[in-house]
C-alpha cells in the first residue's frame, strides 16, 4: 500500500527513555508485511533503541514460540482466541495502561465492530492486551465472471459451497483446517465454533461430518493462502475465502498502479455472518523491556502514528477518530480518495456487526479438523 509521508515535527512530541541506548534491543514478533517499517525505523531513532521483528505465520507458531522460550520476545502480537490461551497458560503478563498515555476509551475510543469483537472474549482478557489491527473475511471474487457478484449477492454462502448456484467452477479454499470448518458451518447456519464430535439440534449428523460434507460438495480446486488473491488477480481463480484485509492489500497496490476504483476487476463480498478477527500487542512473561514495551504500543495509538501504519497495512485501524479520518477524507487526492471509499466500503463503522471470532480449539479438536480437512483435499 502507498506509503503517506511522516511530518516529524509536525505530527510527534519526541521522549527519549532515560538510559536507553543502542544496547537496548526491543525483540518483537508478528505477522509478516504488517507495519510500517518507516514507523519503526522513527520509534528506534527516537528512543536511541533497536528494534528486531522476527515473522510468525500462523497463531499457533506464535504460541510456541512463546512457550519455548528460547528467545525472550519483548513483544508479540497473536490474535483473539491465542491471545486468551496465553492468559489461561500463564505467558503474558497484564498491559500497565497507567504507562500508556495515548490510551484513551473515551476521547480516543475503539471502533464499534472492534468493541463487538472483545466483548466475545472472557472476562478479564481485556487487561491482557491492546488491539493492533482487526478485520473480517469474505468472499473474494473475480469480477471478469459475469453473474458471479449477483450470485454471491443472491445467494451468500450457498453461492461458494453450491455449484450449481455459481456461473464457475474455479473456486478455493483457504488452506487452514479451521477456516474449513467454520466456513461451512456458517453456510449451514450453525455455530462456526462448534465442537466437531456434537450434534445440532435438528441433524442427524456431527458438526464435523456435516462440515466434510460441505466441502465436499463444494468441489473446490485450490487449497491455498496467499495464492488465493493473488489467482484471482490474474484471472486464474474466480472465487475463494480470504481476509478482507489480504484483499485490500492487493487492491491499494493497484490502485496505486492505476487501477480505476469503479472498474474493478476483482471485489470482495462480505456475507452478514462472517469469521472475523483482532491481533493485539501482549507481552509475554519473559520480556526483558517492559518499559520499552508499553513505549512502543504507546507509539502506535498515538493517533498520527495509528494513520500512518494504517497506510501500509490493509487491515482495519482499531481507533475510531483515525477510522473516521480516513474515511471521511474530502479532497483531491486520488489515492487519499480511493482509501477512504475503500474503508467506508469494506469496514463500515457499524454497531451492527456480527463478526463472529475463531474459538480456541485444543490439540485433540485440532487434530481431528485437520484429519477431516486432509481427507477433503485428497477426495
């Protein structure tokens, strides 16, 4: 995504930490291409501190990490059901928000969806953690197909695991067993969390066997990630489950690139009920700079700094006054212009959401999603 120009003395106080020096190494570990790396180059000159970002692919790479211990992660940012793991294993310890001075609920709230979202989570989780980005998923489609969008408008869900209700037959699935599973289960109108060895009421069948029978039926042709999007850019795939922010991602590059808004070749459809999700920063027990922690969460709510890192990220800003500078820009900047339809268009800042989180499954629950999800790949 374009990258906004940072107006230093316009935009930030600058604190430099009594005692810090380039001896003081800030270990964090997140998900890969998703923060501003000019922000981070800005907190280490500012604070006279290096900062290390190892990458993390999956939320349970996070987890063991962590647990190991072999390296003493300062920071880490997992998502909503690894981050209440963490909390009930005892790895993280409570955020110290009296150190966060850009931490304001009232005067600097959270977005509504975001405030939905938390609310889903255990009590007490809360003190755990300080949302980072959040955002749903969809259904991202090639827009070159003609009546695909009226179908998936017509029909949502039945649209991607019903052929005969889509005019393609190039469709695919994210390739992680539990966006599988929740996915047809949303389809079926049931609970996406549901444990896989129960019955709902009214079937014959388990949640995980009504679930295989889902995907079966569905005849996907791909199992993959980051390929998904990137197939249906090139006209190679019409339809597949994503993240709404891995589409956004790919749309600004675009439209960077000259893409018209108005014509786009690929879109994204957001049923009602979705999977959606939050990472947050936490810090785990072993961190070694507590202080330095809570000061690089505090750099990125500070609301300029918030803006500026949603400018490279294509998830949602977790604050409300930034969403709404964003999404209310009027001027003639084009690319400013496109980002604010986009926000407005694909994270609208609505008491209605009804995103609904991944539970935190167990080993043994795992294990018999993946055999499940195995079996439809190999069919």
């Amino acid at each position: 995504m374009k990258k906004l120009y940072i107006l230093l003395a316009s935009v930030l106080t600058i604190f430099i930490l009594n005692g810090c020096t380039m001896n003081n190494k800030l270990l964090i570990l997140n998900w890969g291409e998703y923060i501003n790396d000019d922000l981070v180059l800005l907190f280490e000159e500012t604070y006279g501190v290096e900062v290390s970002i190892s990458i993390a692919d999956s939320n349970e790479l996070f987890y063991s990490k962590i647990k190991s211990g072999t390296t003493a992660y300062d920071l880490v940012l997992p998502g909503d059901y690894m981050v209440e793991k963490l909390i009930k294993e005892d790895l993280i310890q409570q955020i110290q928000f009296d150190k966060l001075s850009n931490y304001d609920p009232v005067n600097n709230p959270y977005m509504h969806g975001l405030q939905s979202l938390m609310a889903t989570m255990s009590i007490d989780s809360e003190n755990y953690f300080v949302p980072y980005f959040w955002g749903t998923f969809g259904l991202m489609y090639n827009n070159r197909v003609s009546g695909l969008k009226e179908a998936l408008e017509t029909h949502g869900w039945s649209a991607y695991f019903e052929p005969n209700l889509r005019p393609t037959k190039r469709v695919g699935m994210y390739d992680v067993a539990q966006y599988a599973y929740a996915s047809s289960l949303l389809y079926l109108g049931l609970d996406p969390n549901a444990l896989p060895d129960t019955t709902p009421e009214g079937f014959s069948k388990t949640h995980l066997e009504l679930s295989r029978q889902a995907l079966n039926q569905a005849e996907f042709t791909v199992f993959a990630d980051d390929a998904l999007k990137k197939d249906i850019q090139a006209n190679n795939l019409d339809l597949a489950f994503v993240w709404t922010g891995d589409f956004l991602d790919m749309l600004y590059v675009d439209l960077d690139e000259g893409l018209d808004y108005d014509n786009k070749t690929y879109d994204i459809y957001i049923p009602d009920q979705t999977m959606a999700f939050v990472d947050s920063f936490v810090i785990p027990k072993k961190s070694r700079h507590v202080d330095l922690a809570h000061e690089f969460i505090n750099f990125f709510l500070n609301p300029d700094n918030a803006y500026e890192n949603a400018s490279v990220v294509g998830y949602s800003t977790p604050l409300a006054n930034v969403y709404d500078r964003i999404a209310n820009y009027t001027g003639d900047d084009v690319w400013l212009t496109n980002w604010s339809r986009a926000y407005s268009d694909y994270y609208p800042n609505t008491e209605n959401f009804k995103g609904i989180p991944y539970a935190s499954f167990n080993q043994t629950i795992m294990a018999q999603l993946l055999l499940m999800f195995n079996d439809v790949k190999t069919k």
